[in-house]
C-alpha cells in the first residue's frame, strides 16, 4: 500500500525502474511506523505484476498478484525474525542466497524483503554481502529497518537509500481523520509522527488506559508506589506502548522545566500535572531518566526484556 507520504519515494524508484537503472538492492528506512514496509511490499507486487498500473503500481488481478495475495509467489521471499527469536542468522541468509542464485520460477524479477535488516547477526550480513555483490540479473533484494546505523557500512554501501521522511503533521492529521481516527493531533505526537504508528496505537487500548497509567506514574515519580508493584500493574500492557508513553511524558516535562507554556506539548490534557511533576526532579536527573527510555526504545526492533525494563527505567525513576 502506498501512502501520500511514501509516494514521492515511490514514484522515484518508478523513474529509475523506466529508466533501466531499478537499483539491485535498496535500503528503506525511516521512523518506526511510518510505511517502510507496506512501502518494500508494494514495490514486491509491482516488480512481479504481469500488467503493473502506469505509475508502476500492481494490478492486483493478474496470476503473479493472487500469488503474491496468497504469499505463495515463487520468486518473492521474505526474511524476518522467526517466532522467539531476536535476530536474523546466517542460516535464514545463505538460504535466501541459495534462492536467489536459481533463475527465475515466472521468469521476471525475483525479489526478497529482509526486515528488520538491523537485526541480522554480524555472520548474516557478512554473508549477505556475497549475494550483495554478485546479485542475480534480475534480483532485488530490500532491507527494511528504522535502524540502519546497525547495520555495517560495507551492507548500506551497496543498497540504495530510500529514507521515508514523516509527513508534515497537517498533512499527517488529515489523513488519519480520512482513517476515522479520533483525536489524530494527541495519537499522532505520541507516535512521533509516524502515521502507521498512530493508526496502531488508536486501535489499542491505549487512550482508554492512558490516563490510568499516567496516574501510577505520577505515583512512582512522587516516590508513592514501588516500581515492582508498578510493573506487575504493567504485566499485560505492551512494552513499546508503555515505553512511548514514558518518553512522550518526559519529554513534555522537560519542555515544561526550560518553557513556560511551550507550544510543542504531546500530552495536551495533562499539562498541568506534568508541570507540577517536572518541579519534583532536577534537570539533570530529568534527562537521565529520558536517556533511559530511549535506549531502551532503541532496541525497539527486538522484544524488550521486562526485568531490564524495570531495572533500567523504572526503578531509577521512583529514586528521583
Ligand atoms: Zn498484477
């Protein structure tokens, strides 16, 4: 699927693709939740379709896309994480390798996502590197991550970037409205500004339960309830969800320690406690609670571990 925001990107490729010069292996990257990978599946369907549209995109009724709907399309493969596993090994790569050294099953292009491409092991993304410098005729091979710092220089260096940018936030509002999506400003500023995100985090639970867990981190920063308790409390509730939240809510306290009304606040309806909360830490303390919950949103791409959520957020949190 492609969005208004992934447009531009796509139509870019679509240039290069006319002019005979379609890239071998591209690298799309951009904020989690901002498209990358509807964007790497619809340039799979219109590599492969039979009878692309004029701006390249699939038909959706030929042979090639009712396989690629069924994901049983021969010359399109896919490498990801596989269940309980936290990185991408050697063995998924020299297989996808392996793949792509046969010649074509519909004679076209034959094509593999690899996402999230930060998460192959240093073995799997040196052996990448042979499929990267000696690809196929007509292969294409797609890394997706929101992390492409990750990856080694000697992998970016032979794909072409493709970074999806997030939309301008007016752009961004009108289109979750367009969605049906209730107070797209609040869900769009705590998925900073990744439209996909936002559209995520809207069908979750989280608005109806954001106040709650507001209130118990109101608590734990007042040093009134233990981080444990806190965390049990937590038990069911997303980690990337929870941890959005804790950066979204420190961030507005930091603006409100260094502005008196700042005009970029996330959580709107909560200004006045949180300004209140803010007059409790000291600066420095306020940042390195803020740099906590970045790393550990960091590590985003992997499931996070709940004792490390714990013991590195919140814990020094409730000792402000
Ligand atoms: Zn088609």
């Amino acid at each position: 699927m492609l969005y208004p925001w992934t447009k531009p990107g796509w139509d870019q490729l679509m240039n290069r693709r006319r002019a005979g010069r379609m890239p071998h292996a591209l690298l799309i990257t951009g904020l989690p939740g901002v498209g990358k990978l509807d964007l790497a599946r619809s340039l799979v369907d219109g590599l492969l379709c039979q009878q692309a549209q004029p701006d390249g995109q699939a038909c959706g009724q030929c042979k090639t896309c009712q396989l690629g709907t069924a994901e049983t399309h021969p010359d399109a493969f896919t490498v990801t994480l596989a269940v309980d596993k936290k990185q991408i090994g050697i063995d998924q790569i020299r297989e996808l390798g392996a793949q792509l050294a046969l010649s074509s099953q519909l004679s076209g292009y034959r094509t593999a996502i690899i996402y999230p491409a930060a998460a192959m092991t240093h073995a799997a993304a040196n052996s990448l590197l042979k499929t990267l410098e000696e690809p196929g005729p007509d292969s294409i091979l797609i890394l997706v991550t929101a992390e492409p710092a990750r990856l080694p220089a000697t992998v970016r260096s032979r794909c072409q970037l493709v970074h999806i940018p997030a939309p301008e936030p007016g752009l961004a509002q009108q289109w979750l409205r367009e969605q049906g999506i209730e107070q797209p400003e609040l869900v769009l500023s705590l998925a900073q500004g990744a439209p996909i995100k936002a559209v995520e985090l809207a069908s979750s639970d989280l608005l109806t339960t954001r106040q709650g867990l507001f209130e118990e981190f109101a608590l734990l920063i007042k040093g009134k309830l233990s981080p444990i308790k806190l965390a049990a409390g937590w038990q069911k509730k997303d980690d990337r969800t929870l941890l959005t939240l804790l950066d979204s809510w420190l961030c507005d306290m930091v603006r409100l320690k260094f502005q008196q009304n700042p005009p970029n606040i996330s959580n709107m309806d909560f200004q006045q406690d949180l300004q209140s909360l803010s007059g409790l830490i000291q600066s420095r303390t306020l940042f390195q609670h803020l740099d906590r919950v970045r790393q550990a949103l960091s590590w985003q791409e992997f499931p996070l571990n709940r004792d490390l959520l714990i013991e590195d957020v919140l814990i020094p949190m409730a000792s402000a």
